[in-house]
C-alpha cells in the first residue's frame, strides 16, 4: 500500500514503506507522475502510479490539484 506525505517543502511518496517519488509540491508530483505514465510500458508500474494520481485528485484538496 502507498501513503503521501505532505511535509513544510516537499511531497513524498512511500510504496511498502519504501520511498518511491519526491516533489517539492502536489502539482509537481502530479506532473511527474503523469510524465511516468505516458513514457512507461511497465503495466504494474502505470497502475500504482495510476493509483497514487487518483488519490491526490480524490483526497488531497489543494488548489493545484482542484
């Protein structure tokens, strides 16, 4: 399971505890993350990263991603 952690200057993302994407805010992290979708083949990895991106357009109320 992922978690987000939203700290003072930066965004983490956490797979099994293990640190997996890093961005100084959400809108950032949004955009890396659609970059790694539209640029992999890797269906396991397009889907946990279609994961994360609908649970920071489903549950993070931020401005950059309303």
């Amino acid at each position: 399971m992922f978690r987000i952690d939203e700290l003072e200057n930066e965004v983490r993302v956490y797979n099994d505890g293990i640190l997996i994407l890093e961005s100084k805010d959400i809108g950032d992290l949004r955009e890396l993350i659609l970059a790694l979708i539209d640029g992999s083949e890797d269906t396991w990895e397009v889907e946990i990263l279609g994961n994360i991106l609908y649970y920071i357009n489903n549950n993070l109320s931020t401005t950059e991603v309303a």
